[in-house]
C-alpha cells in the first residue's frame, strides 16, 4: 500500500523558529530549563559545532556559544502539530499521529499518481500556518522506507520492488536498535543496513534477541508494520447569554432548556450520540462552577439531557446570579444503543441515571454505592463497595416462575455494619445470651485462624484469629457476632 511519510527534521527547534523567526540565522538549541537544563533537540549548525541532544546546558554552552538557547514550550509545539494533523486530512482519511514531527499517510483508493499525492499533502500543509516548516515528504510501499526516503530528500518515491536497494546504504542509526548491539555490528564490519541485511536471519536474532527480527526485516526494505489512523475527537459546545441575570431557578431552567435543545440538535445533525456533557455556569461575580454528567447511554435526545442536567443541578447552590450557560457534547459516538431482545421489564438507564444524579445531590457526591465480591478469606474482605454506575444497567426478566417462588417464600438480607463491640456470656464455650437479651437459636462457629501462615507472610504481622455466629436473641433479632482476642463484635444483621 502507498504511504507518504510527512517528516520536519529536528521538530522542536523549528517549533522554535517558527514562534521567533530572528532565529534562523543562528545555530539553535532547545532545552528543557534554564537552570540546571538539558539539550532537547539541535539544528545541523548546532550540531557541527558539537553540541548534542541530552547534554547539559553548561556542556552545550561551552561547545557552541554562539549558539542561541531556548526554551521548549510543549503545548505549543502540540497545538501546532494538532493543526498540522487536521490539515493532513483532506489529503487522506488515514493519518497516523507517529510523533510530533513525524505523520504517515496512506493514499491507497485515492486517485492519482504518486506525484500527485505528494502534491496533495504538500497543498494541504501550505494551506495552514504549518506551511512555513521545512517538511520533508517521502512515498514507498511501507512506512519505515517512506521515512527513510523523506530523510534522504524532499520529494522522493521509492518504487515497489526497489526498497531493498534503497535503504541499503543507508547507516544503522536509523534503525531502533539498543547502542551496544550497532557497536558490536560495527566491530564485526556491519555499517551499513545492506551489510545487516546480508547477514543470516535466524544466527543475527539468536545473537541480538527477538527484538532484532525487525531491524533486520527492515534492512532488507521490509516493513509489514500497519499504518494506524489516529483516533478523531469531535465536541460540540454552544453559550447561551441575554441581558441580566438569572436569580431564580426556573429562569436558569428555562435557559438551560433552549441550550439543551440547540446542543442535541448539531448532535445529531453530525450524525452523533453524545455520552457526557459539561455544563459551565458563569456568575455575576465572575465565578465559574463546572457541571460534569456522564450519560447512562450515549444519546441525541434532548429531554434526556436536560433530565440528567437538572437532576445534577438540584445539589448546587451559587454565591451569584447566573449570568451566562455553557454546555459541551463530549465523548461523540456513531450508531444506534443497544438493546436487549427480551427487555419489558428491564430498568430503563436512564431513569437510573437521573435518580443516582438527585440522590447526589441530596447526599453529596459518591453517596450512591453498590457492593461487589472480591477475593478473600476473612468474611470483611470478600467484599468492597464502589460507585454506583448506570452504564451498561441491562439485565434480562427473571422467569415467572422464579419471581413467583421468590414472592411466596420471601429472603433475607444481610447488611454489614460497622464493628461494634458488646457483651456476650459464655457458657461451655459457647454464647448463650447477648447484652442481657438471651440466644434462642445458634449457628456456628465459622472459624478463621491465620496463625499458621501469618509469619511466612510478614514477620511482623501478628496473627488472626476469629470465631463467626449467627444468633437469634428472644426479641426476634438475627445478628452476626464475632469474637477476636477474647473481645465480642457485632459485624452485621440480618434484615
């Protein structure tokens, strides 16, 4: 498959010169801080001189001192790439994000010739303020020779058939192998990856490790490797503002009803399903308050939306008056909910969604919890608790005849509490009333005993050792009592 490899030599210092064009007559180095800082990237004139990346900056400075110094900004250098990225889509739908610097495009299906797609990406990088970076474009069949021919020259197309050829002079630095394996290739003569390639596959990746099979492949103009498109983020966002303030909180409302409502409609004129909203609220004092939600169901409805979001905002309670509504679509997915084919009485998602949103907000956050099993072998660790979620909230009707069954014959339920140490008399060993109030029925002892083990798991741990009843005291109470190191607990009831 053709691919175009989209190169700028040496990102981060043209990054550099593009935010300060008085530089270009200097010899640049990059680096990540001034004090006690360290060469990021070099220009050719810097690295003539000397200077390589991952010196100091005291060793870069006594090297090249007429070199210019400074200081790396990554979120510029990302934004800039981000856009470089988005102008290489209208030369193909395939782009893969290698690095900052470093772009793959695939221009199989497309129409034209390899000259033509050449010009295509080279028109969609003029088309932007990226244009003013030195790229390098270079076409081969595979993404590791299309690398190398847009190193070698601007423009280059390295025909199907010819790889092996072409990267055959070409030095071992490019390829990703460790420094000691390209130094001991060099003390064996091996310079050059047509002198790799000529040596025997299977005795070269025994000696150098699994690893090495690529390089090698690579030598011989061989890169199986798939090009991997970039993944797409897509938000939409819209800001409602009138004139005043909404004090009251049917004005917010209705406010937040119309912004509602014109979100889900570009939703779902991009053919899209949103999954979280970010709700802003901007006071007249100038504060701000951030309203996540997470959607049960990725939707493009707007009375879903809206539900959820009031739900949300029930718990808030703001310094200011409202003076102005953001809200943004995130998480944007193509393609219908699923569901189940047997789902009449399933509980509808988003309907839970809503209820967990005003317990919340009623409770505060993370009021809403549900257990789960884990593995254990004390009864207080076979369990833990975490947030209740209503995504993915599908389960199918239990059979009539079990609910049936279920309904006449009625289960308990066992809820855990906290520790709580009480009073219990023994008889014979075993306890026959509970703070005064006597035992009717008793099950047990369920025994835990770590005594044996606890050493060969931690010197310092002292041993555990336990006894579980389940007791029936006079006034209809079913509890779980425990006993550890002659002291009794309450750990849960049955309800």
């Amino acid at each position: 498959m053709p691919i175009v490899c989209a190169l700028v030599p040496a990102f981060k210092v043209e990054v550099a010169r593009f935010t300060q064009p008085e530089l270009r007559e200097r010899p640049l180095v990059v680096v990540d801080r001034l004090e006690r800082g360290h060469a990021l990237a070099v220009d050719d004139a810097a690295y003539e001189l000397g200077v390589r990346p991952g010196m100091t900056l005291v060793q870069a400075s006594a090297c090249a001192r007429e070199a210019a110094i400074v200081v790396d900004e990554p979120a510029r250098g990302l934004a800039l790439w981000e856009e470089i990225l988005d102008a290489l889509d209208a030369a193909s739908p395939l782009v893969e994000d290698a690095e900052p610097g470093i772009a793959f495009l695939e221009m199989r299906g497309i129409e034209g010739t390899p000259r033509v797609w050449l010009a295509s990406v080279r028109g969609a990088l003029n088309a932007v303020a990226a244009g003013a970076l030195p790229f390098r474009l270079g076409l081969a069949a595979g993404k590791f020779v299309a690398r190398a021919a847009a190193s070698s020259r601007d423009g280059t197309i390295v025909r199907r058939g010819s790889e092996r050829a072409f990267v055959a002079p070409l030095p071992l630095r490019v390829l990703d192998l460790e420094a000691y394996a390209i130094e001991r290739l060099q003390l064996l003569g091996v310079r050059t990856l047509g002198e790799l390639a000529a040596l025997p596959h299977g005795p070269f990746v025994r000696r150098f490790g699994p690893a090495a099979a690529r390089a090698h492949d690579r030598a011989g103009g061989i890169d199986p490797e798939p090009l991997v498109p970039r993944a797409r983020a897509l938000r939409v966002e819209r800001s409602l503002f009138g004139e005043g303030t909404a004090e009251r909180e049917e004005q917010v409302l209705f406010a937040l009803r119309t912004l509602v409502a014109r979100v889900a409609d570009d939703v779902a004129l991009a053919g899209k399903r949103c999954g979280y909203l970010r709700l802003t609220l901007e006071c007249e004092d100038g504060t701000t308050h951030d309203v996540p939600t997470l959607l049960a169901q990725p939707t493009a409805q707007a009375a879903t939306m809206f539900d959820l979001l009031r739900a949300r905002l029930e718990g808030i309670v703001l310094a200011a008056p409202v003076s102005g509504l953001r809200l943004g679509a995130e998480r944007l997915e193509e393609g219908g909910a699923e569901r189940s084919l047997f789902a009449g009485s399933d509980p509808d998602p988003e309907t839970v969604a809503v209820a967990l949103a005003r317990i919340e907000a009623a409770l505060g956050p993370g009021s809403a919890l549900r257990a789960r099993v884990t593995s254990g072998h004390r009864r207080e660790t076979r369990y833990a608790y975490e947030a209740f979620d209503a995504r993915g909230l599908v389960r199918r009707a239990p059979h009539a005849g079990a609910a049936q069954t279920s309904a006449s014959e009625g289960t308990l339920a066992y809820r855990v509490l906290a520790p709580r140490e009480i009073g219990v008399r023994v008889e014979r060993g075993r306890p026959v009333a509970v703070g005064g109030r006597k035992i009717v029925e008793l099950a047990g002892p369920w025994r835990v005993d770590e005594s044996w083990w606890a050493q060969a798991l931690d010197e310092g741990a002292l041993p555990y050792a336990s006894d579980a009843y389940d007791v029936l005291l006079d006034d209809g109470t079913l509890w779980r009592i425990v006993t550890e190191a002659q002291r009794w607990y309450v750990r849960g009831a049955y309800d």
